[in-house]
C-alpha cells in the first residue's frame, strides 16, 4: 500500500492538510476486538498495534473534529524517527508519549497492551506516513488479511469532508 496526500477533512486548519502523505489506520476496539462492520468495505487489513509503533514509534496529535457533530475523530500521525514527515511533524504538531495515560488519554500502553480511549462516540484515527508491504506485514509483523462480515453504507467527498462549524464539542474558540 502507497501513502496518498492527506485531504481537506477534518479541521481546515490542520497543519497536515494536504502536506502530509500516509495510510490511515482506526484505531479503536471492542472489548479488545475490532468492530464486526467496516464503512471502508469488505476486507480488513488489521495489524498489531505493537508492530505498527516498532516501524514509526514517533507519535504527534493533530485533529479533533466531527462532520455531523454526533461522533468525533481524535487523527494522531506516526512517524519513523527522523524521516521528512517526522521533521515536518516535530516543527508543527504536539508529540504523543503512548506510555503516559494522564498526559494523553486517546490511545497508550498499559502493562504491554495498548489501549484507546472508551468514549462510544469517539474513534481514534492513526495517519501512518509510511508505505506497507502487505506482505512483509503478514509475514514478520502478525497482519492479517480479513473479510468484514457487515459492510456499513459510507461514501466520500472529493477533497474531503469538512468539520461541523457549529458543534460546540469540538469548535474551542
């Protein structure tokens, strides 16, 4: 899989937008397991998070929005150390320490598990800015290939969707 430019959706004002490229990746569970529907379609590509984090440990909040104001998107980047989309992150974006749950209660590391933030009504994204091999992923790093039994109804926007100007969640000025 090829990392693709970040588009518009989201927060208009996100630093990311557009000059970042990557892959995204949901990071949320229930009760440790993905979810059994997918908006994205009928295969999912699940990789363990501890192998995610080895290749690009470099974590950096950048978005917090809704569409339709009901649920909210927490977008965090990983970065490999010292690779141009981590530099650009370093000079723009707030680091993630994935080891301190006081300091960042959206996804981190408790005795060797990570876990994400248990709000229904809050999904955690993870922009990783790396290409994948598949493959390799498969082999060395515990991914799986797996078919989704429930296909949600999504759809998409040219250009992405923008966030709600009027929820009072997640607009703080």
């Amino acid at each position: 899989m090829e990392v693709y430019p970040k588009d518009n959706s989201g927060d208009q004002g996100s630093p990311i937008n557009g000059q970042l490229s990557g892959l995204f990746f949901m990071a949320n569970n229930i009760n440790g397991e993905p979810p059994s529907t997918s908006q994205f379609g009928p295969r999912r590509f699940q990789v363990p998070a501890e192998f995610l984090f080895s290749v690009a440990p470099n974590v950096y909040f950048t978005d917090f929005y809704c569409m339709r104001g009901r649920d909210h998107y927490i977008t965090l980047v990983a970065t490999r150390p010292r690779s141009n989309a981590d530099l650009f992150c370093r000079r723009r974006l707030l680091p993630i320490d994935l080891n301190d749950s006081t300091a960042n209660p959206f996804l981190f590391w408790v005795n060797d598990y990570l876990y994400v933030t248990c709000h229904s009504n809050l999904q955690v994204e993870i922009l990783y800015t790396e290409d994948v091999d598949i493959h390799e992923w498969m082999y060395y790093g515990g991914a799986m290939m797996l078919d989704v039994t429930s296909v949600c109804k999504g759809s998409s926007t040219p250009g992405g969707v923008p966030k709600n100007p009027n929820c009072s969640v997640c607009n703080l000025a």
